[in-house]
C-alpha cells in the first residue's frame, strides 16, 4: 500500500497535482524548480517493492541491480538538483550508488542476522561453504570472512571505476559524491578488523567522518 501509494503520488505530482502530504509536497516543488526525471522516481519504488519479500540476493549481480535502481537513481537525482547533467558524472554516480547498496547490504548484515535474515549474495556464500546459518549464528571463521572480504572487494572496485572517471567529471557534481568518504571509512575499519563483519568497532559512529569530509570537500575530489 505505501508502494502504491508513492507511485499514484509521483504521477500526481508530474500532474502538478501534488497529494496533501509535507514530503510529496516538497517533493512536487524540486521537480518544478529542477526539472528532475520521473523515470529515477518509478525506478526507486519499482525496486523497492520488488525487494519487499525479504529474500537473500541469490548474486552479486542482483544486489548491483538492487543498488543501481535505488542508491544510484537517488544520485542521478542528486546530481539534476545540482544542474549537472553529464555522461561522465552518470557513470560515476552509478558505481557509487552500487558501491553504496554493496556497503549497505554489509554494514545491515549483523542487525539482519540478530533478526534470522541473510540478505548477502547466495552465490558468494556457496562459494566458501557458508551457510545462512553461520551469520545467524555469528561465525567468524576464515570462509565466513572470505565471503565478508569478496563482496567488500566488489564495493572497493566499483569505487575505483567511478574514481577514473574524477578529471572528466564536472566539479560542481562532486558534493554528491562525498557520500564516498564513509564508504572508504567503513571498508577501511573492516580490513583493520580482518573483515570480521560482527566485530563491535564496525557498529561504532566514526567520529573523524566531518574532518574527512572537510578534507574531500576542500581537495575537490570525491
């Protein structure tokens, strides 16, 4: 119901139609005044509501595709509210935005396994003989953190790709793409860890994020 409900809600709002509800209010006037894509809207909820059955990502590639139409979309949508609308900046945004659902997916994965949910790629887990079962539990084998290490790997490479793309990208996209600093901060704290996905540093706020961020933002890169 709230699927369909945010769906008839961007339709009217492209209607200039707007629901009487704060959110889609607002919503309604950065469309007006950024001329921003309907399609980025219906992606997000498309595949927000195709993931609401709570099922593990049976690979890796589902789980890209999770990230691409959702975090992705959202930074295509960042970047239209910057006025940028640049191949280049696309590109980038799209291996963000996966690198992004990619870190999402780890860093839930302790509160998800509290919960008897393992949202992590099946096909990585067969690969290294791991069960559902042994996150439930909380293992902390090596082929536990083998899984943990290829899928935090994959994160790390599509940072990469976007990072080679940094001299073609226009510089006024790159507040949107400070989201990388805690990306880097998290899978930087999870190599120190030995990619021990259930150890208590990794649920803990870092408190230099702001001094990065300043840092990345007065560099002018992401």
């Amino acid at each position: 119901m709230r699927m369909q409900f945010w769906r008839e809600a961007v339709e009217d709002i492209y209607c200039d139609n707007p629901p009487h509800q704060p959110v889609a209010t607002e919503l309604w006037r950065a469309v007006k005044r950024h001329n921003l894509t309907k399609m980025w809207f219906m992606k997000i909820i498309d595949e927000r509501e195709k993931n609401l059955d709570d099922r593990a990502y049976r690979n890796i590639q589902e789980l890209e595709t999770y990230a691409e139409n959702t975090q992705s979309a959202l930074l295509y949508l960042i970047l239209e509210t910057l006025g940028v609308r640049d191949i280049h900046a696309d590109h980038a945004a799209s291996h963000i935005g996966k690198a992004q659902g990619i870190v999402t997916c780890l860093r839930a994965t302790p509160y998800h396994s509290a919960r008897q949910k393992v949202f992590l790629p099946m096909d990585i887990c067969m690969l290294h003989g791991v069960s559902q079962e042994d996150f439930i539990r909380g293992k902390q084998e090596k082929n536990v953190r083998d899984v943990i290490y290829d899928i935090a790997s994959q994160a790390h490479i599509h940072l990469e790709h976007a990072r080679s793309f940094r001299k073609k990208v226009p510089v006024k996209a790159y507040p949107a793409f400070f989201c990388t600093v805690a990306l880097d901060d998290y899978l930087y704290n999870m190599r120190k860890v030995d990619f021990n996905i259930f150890h208590p540093s990794l649920q803990k706020k870092s408190t230099l994020l702001p001094l990065h961020l300043y840092v990345r933002s007065w560099k002018k890169t992401y």
